[in-house]
C-alpha cells in the first residue's frame, strides 16, 4: 500500500488557516472550548499507547475503512484528539489529516507523528464546500448538542459520492457520570443514528454495534456501582483516583484474562469484517455516504 509521507496542502480545502511552527492554526480556534482540559488531554496521551479498548476500537475502525475508504483520498478526522487513530491511519498509508479544537492535543498529536495536524472547528467559515471526500467523527457526535444540524453541515462540505466513518456510544442505560465528565449529550441506538443520518440526507451503508462484551460490564461494574453507592461519581473523584480508574478500564491486560479479550476481540472483529451486524454493544460503528443526486 503507498504510504502517504508528506504533509497536504490545507488551503485545498479550508479558509483562513496558517502555519503556527509546525500547526495549522484558525482564527477561530481561541474561541474554542472542549470537555477536556491540558491535563485531561496529556493523560488520555499517556494512556492510549497502552490501552487495549483504543488498540481495538481502532482495528476495528482500519477494517471499516479497509471496506468503505479509499487510502488516496483526502480524509479529515474530525475532533480526533491526540491522534492515536489518525497515526494508525496514516502508518496504512491513508491521506488524512487530523482538525481538532484543543491546541493541547493538536501538539501531543504533532509529537505522536501525524503529519497534517489542524487546530480548528468544523464549521462554514474554516471548511470549503465539497472539499472533502471522506470524514471521520470518531465519539464527537455524542459531545454536539444538535447533532443533526451538525451533521447537515458536514452534507455541505462533503463531495458528492463522500462517505464518513463514525463511531458512538450506545444505549442510554449504560449512562454513567463519565459521561457528564465528558461532556456527553447523548448515547445512541442504532435505530436512532440511522433516523439521524436519513434526516440528514446521507445513506446509511452500514452499522452496528461493537464492543459487545463490555456490556455487562459497563453495566454492572461503571453504571451499577456508582447507583449503589460503591463507586464515586466522576465529579467526586480526586486526580489520582480518576488516573487510577483510567488506567484500571482501558490498560493492556495480560494472562487469562488477554486470552479471553483476544478470543472475543476476533469473534466480533470477524463479524464486522463479513459485514455481518452485532446485536448489542457499548459502541455503534457506521458508514454514511452522500448521495450523489
């Protein structure tokens, strides 16, 4: 596969963008704010590198792209963070670029190694209409409070025949104080995405749930003992206690309990790949694209 080395040309498809050292920098983006503080940001840095939940979300979000993206066309990941998907991406060889509202995470995604890193917003002022030919809002629509309008503005940016790669939370039982931490308006069905991207006039190609074994989990250990009181609400918990977790939830596991993440992880991952449907998740995965009349 050609690997794409070389940082693109941003003026190509936004408006007003200039190079801050090695950053593209847009007049609109000291206005942004983000759910995630520095702090908040350089610890997610220090953690996705060992993480497994960010290792396999994005596997299973390369094998989507695999199926549904082209490696030659321009790709924006939208409100990527850091950037550890986005390197993913570009070590396969895909022309993307990360845009991101937190300066923070733009520099930790800049030292990660992407080559096209943008400080910026979705919005019509930055994004040329019909510039780009495919998008990834990976867990970003859940933080936009009208996410149908949303939605109908990246309609305007994206080219005729474009399609986007999104992932989400699901199910609204499964809300939990990180999600208010986080600055979550919602978690999703697949029932309710799908209505959401027919209003906005994109054709859905395919979705489902993943992470299906985090279910119960989820469920029982995040959501249930914060109800009976054995685990502090996200707000309560001091620095060290919210590292701690964070590292307890997502950092690589080993012995007996790999072995069973590795089974379940090639169980469904096989699914995905047959473009087969999971029936229940933590997560939605799904491909939209936009109609060519």
């Amino acid at each position: 596969m050609k690997r794409h080395r070389k940082e693109m040309d941003v003026n190509d498809i936004m408006y007003g963008f200039r190079k801050k050292g090695c950053i593209w920098m847009s007049d609109h983006a000291k206005d942004v704010t983000t759910g995630f503080s520095e702090e908040d940001q350089d610890a997610l840095y220090e953690l996705e590198d060992v993480s497994w939940w960010f290792r396999y979300r994005a596997d299973v979000i390369f094998h989507m792209a695999e199926k549904y993206l082209s490696s030659n066309k321009i790709t924006l990941d939208v409100g990527g963070g850091n950037g550890y998907t986005t390197l993913r991406m570009q070590e396969k060889g895909y022309c993307i670029a990360l845009l991101e509202p937190s300066f923070q995470a733009c520099k930790n995604a800049k030292q990660r190694g992407i080559h096209t890193v943008i400080c910026g917003t979705l919005t019509y002022e930055d994004v040329k209409e019909c510039s780009v030919m495919q998008f990834m809002l990976l867990d970003v629509l859940e933080h936009i409070e009208d996410d149908l309008a949303f939605l109908k503005l990246v309609k305007k940016q994206i080219c005729k025949g474009g399609r986007i790669l999104i992932t989400v939370p699901a199910y609204r039982i499964l809300w939990s104080s990180e999600d208010d931490a986080a600055g979550h308006y919602r978690r999703y069905t697949v029932k309710e995405l799908k209505i959401l991207a027919e209003r906005a006039d994109f054709r859905v190609c395919y979705v489902s749930y993943f992470f299906s074994f985090l279910f119960l989990p989820i469920l029982f250990f995040r959501v249930g003992l914060e109800k009976i009181g054995l685990l502090k609400y996200s707000g309560e918990r001091t620095k060290e206690e919210k590292r701690e977790i964070g590292k307890k939830q997502f950092q690589e596991r080993k012995g007996l309990i790999r072995i069973m993440l590795n089974m379940l992880e090639k169980r469904e991952l096989h699914k995905i790949m047959k473009n087969q449907r999971i029936h229940f998740g933590s997560s939605i995965i799904c491909v939209l694209e936009n109609r060519k009349l």
